[in-house]
C-alpha cells in the first residue's frame, strides 16, 4: 500500500507540474474518498493544498470528520457555507409545469455543481487544480453529477475499486468511524450511494474485477453504465 501511496502522490505532483500550476485544491465532505485524497494531496503539497469544506444543508458529522482529517494531517481548509446560495438559486428559478418527479434529483444535483464552481474559483484565484476525489466503482457505473463533482482537473483515485480505497485509506491512518460509515453523496436526507445504485459496491467491485456477478448485478451495472454513457463522453458535434 506505500508503494500504491507513494506513486499516487508522485503521479499528482507530475500532473501539477505539467498543467504549471502550483498546488491542489478539493472538496473535504468528510467520507472515505476525499478524505483520503485530501491526505494524498498533503503529501504531495504540504504548504500549497486546499480542502473546501462546502456545506450545503449537509450532515454535521460529515462536517466533523472533514475537519478531524484536516486536524489530524495538518491541511489547510476554508469552509464555504453554500445553503443561502442554494436557496437563492431555488428562488430564482422559475416555477414551471414540470414533471413533479423530477424535482428532488434536479434540486439535489445543484449543490455538487455549486461546489464545483466553487472549487474553481479557489483553483483560479491560487493557480491550484482541481482535484476529484471520484473511484473506479463510481466511474465505471456513472456514479457523479455531471459538471458537478465529475467537474475536476484530475482524479488520482480514478483506477481504484472502492474496496482498494479502503485499503488505501486503513494505510494512510484514516479514522475508522470514517472507513465504515455508509457512504452518501449527502445530496439529501438518508440519501445513500448504494440505494441510489441499487447495488451494493461488494457486488460492484466483484464484477468490476473478477466479471463474477448474479445476472441482476450484472443487468443492473450494465444498464447504469449504459444510462451515464454521455457523462463519459464530449459532447458530441455534428459530424459536418
């Protein structure tokens, strides 16, 4: 696991240098990914990383784990309460004869795409990447808001099955309360990867690795990354 450690922050360093920026900047949330990209950034950049705490009606716990990580690796953080402008862009929005049943993921995905913006501001202004924190279980089932959190310069967890991450963030002294706690993209109340994926990440990663899969899995990872194919894509161009 150094070794895997080691490359990664060798690999961020590299992609820094090569974009000519200086350092790093990311979301903290508090959940296993950030939190372990947040302590491989450190390592890369000691005095030039910056996690953004952002939240958004967000899970005080989750707001205390990103901070008992900042505390315990000694990175930087700022904290961009973004609820007013979430609630402003709610309101500025015209009411409309929409679907009602398209309101909840509609409302949901602006906050990751505040955060995104966010996030580029701060790579702006300190001429730092963007750096996503999104895995290879997530990628390979297009498990991201679209220009949200798939909005990034770069993501070093990108080949990584969640359950290597796991094993990455047990090496790099990440707390267990944050190893083992359900992962939620906090989008809303209860709101859990696995329910919104209607799989479960062991069964993704089984079938990611190995192929072994029941034929449910299979048709359900097959559909979803069928469904998320255009997030992958550029956007297409006619073709004249």
């Amino acid at each position: 696991m150094e070794h895997l450690a080691q490359k990664l922050v060798d690999w961020i360093k590299e992609q820094v240098s090569e974009a000519g920026c200086e350092g790093v900047v990311l979301g903290l949330s508090g959940g296993l990914d950030s939190s372990v990209v947040a302590v491989l950034c450190q390592r890369a950049f000691p005095d030039n990383t910056l996690a953004v705490l952002l939240p958004c009606y967000s899970d005080q716990t989750d707001m205390d784990d990103a901070l008992l990580i900042a505390q315990k690796h000694a990175i930087t953080t700022v904290t961009v309460p973004l609820g007013s402008v979430f609630d402003s862009v709610l309101k500025a929005l015209p009411n409309g004869e929409y679907d009602p049943s398209t309101g909840k993921l509609a409302e949901a995905n602006l906050k990751p795409r505040l955060r995104m913006a966010t996030l580029y501001y701060f790579a702006n202004r300190l001429r730092y990447l963007v750096i996503g924190t999104g895995n290879r279980s997530e990628g390979a089932v297009g498990y991201c808001t679209k220009y949200g959190d798939s909005g990034v310069d770069i993501l070093p967890l990108g080949n990584l099955l969640k359950s290597q991450v796991r094993e990455l963030a047990n090496h790099l002294d990440i707390p267990s309360r944050i190893i083992e706690k359900i992962p939620s993209a906090g989008l809303w109340e209860g709101q859990t990867d696995e329910g919104e994926m209607g799989l479960s990440y062991e069964e993704l990663d089984r079938y990611l690795a190995s192929g072994q899969a029941t034929e449910e899995v299979r048709r359900r990872v097959d559909a979803l990354a069928r469904s998320a194919a255009h997030k992958k894509a550029p956007p297409p161009v006619p073709p004249f």
